[in-house]
C-alpha cells in the first residue's frame, strides 16, 4: 500500500514540476536529497566534491524532467543521473586514478536478499570504504533503496548477472571487513 502511495506521490510531484511549480522541485529535492548524497557520498572520497556532483545532478534533473517517460520510475531515474554525473566527475578528474572494474565475466550468482545484522554503523561504513566502487554501488543501492535487481542494473546499465556477482561479492568482503574490524578490537 505504501509502495502504490508513493508512487502517486512520485507522479503528481512530476507533474507539477513539468508545469514549473517551483514547491514541487522543492519537495522533490527534500525528498530525495539525502538520500542521492548518501549514495554519490559512498562513490566519492571527498565530500566537497560529493556536494557538487548533488548539485550537478539536481541540475540535470531540472533541465531533464520533461524527458521523464515513465514518473513511477523516478527513483530509478535520478540514481541515474547522479551515477552518470559520478562519471562524468571522474572522467574528468580521475580517470587515470579511478576506473570501474569489469565483472561481466563473473558467474550469475543466486541472489540472497538476505539482509545482514550489522550492528555498529560505523563499522558498515569503514567497511563500505573498503570494497571497489562497483561493489560499494551495488551495495548501497540495493540496501539505501531496497531497489530490485533489474532496477540496479538500468541504473548501472549492466546486466541482472553482473549486479547479482557485485552484491554476491560485496557481501562477503564487507563481512570479512566486518569480522576483521571485530577481531582487532577484541
């Protein structure tokens, strides 16, 4: 019920901001603001930087919404577009230093969804730090938005196999983090 709520939600916001109802981007960023940072946040070492791919971000968002074909596909959408300005930002200003590994090439492996017990956040997010960009991505969207799989993989554009391997993969290292980080403190 909540889920069709925040659709309706999602398609009405859409509308009014299409008619240039400027509370309607307002909502639109309270909504979804914390939220993208978190996520660019996790992809991106310098949180100066994180805060100016945000605003790149709801720019594009701006100058794109009437392209928007599909508003219950919103939160799908503007993950996409922070990722392709996370890109962006990186071909720019990183692209001898950061590249995104390839892992189509891996096996498809059974998806868990499975939620880890983790009880002390800052463990998670000294963990999160450690894992590769593409596993660190995966992960966040699939536990920050709870997004399915084939959404993961429209906002990575990757395939369903290759986002199930990153979050098979970035499960077991950010636990192996986890209970090394653990072990150190005992």
């Amino acid at each position: 019920m909540r889920l069709n709520k925040q659709l309706i939600q999602d398609e009405l916001l859409i509308v009014r901001c299409r008619q240039g109802d400027r509370q309607a981007l307002e909502d639109l960023v309270r909504l979804y603001e914390k939220r993208l940072l978190y996520y660019i946040r996790r992809l991106v070492d310098n949180e100066q930087d994180a805060w100016n791919i945000l605003q790149d971000t709801w720019l594009k968002v701006l100058r794109a919404i009437d392209r928007l074909k599909e508003p219950k596909l919103l939160t799908v959408w503007l993950y996409h577009i922070a990722r392709n300005t996370i890109m962006d930002y990186r071909r720019g200003k990183y692209a001898d230093i950061l590249r995104f590994q390839q892992d189509d090439l891996l096996p498809d492996i059974p998806d868990d969804t499975a939620s880890m017990s983790l009880e002390n956040a800052q463990l998670v997010h000294l963990a999160l730090g450690q894992l590769s960009p593409p596993h660190r991505e995966v992960l966040t969207l699939h536990f920050l938005e709870e997004l399915p799989l084939e959404a993961i993989a429209a906002i990575i554009n990757t395939s369903v196999g290759t986002v199930k391997s990153r979050l098979f993969y970035a499960r077991q290292n950010i636990k192996k983090q986890i209970e090394k980080e653990m072990h150190n403190e005992k």
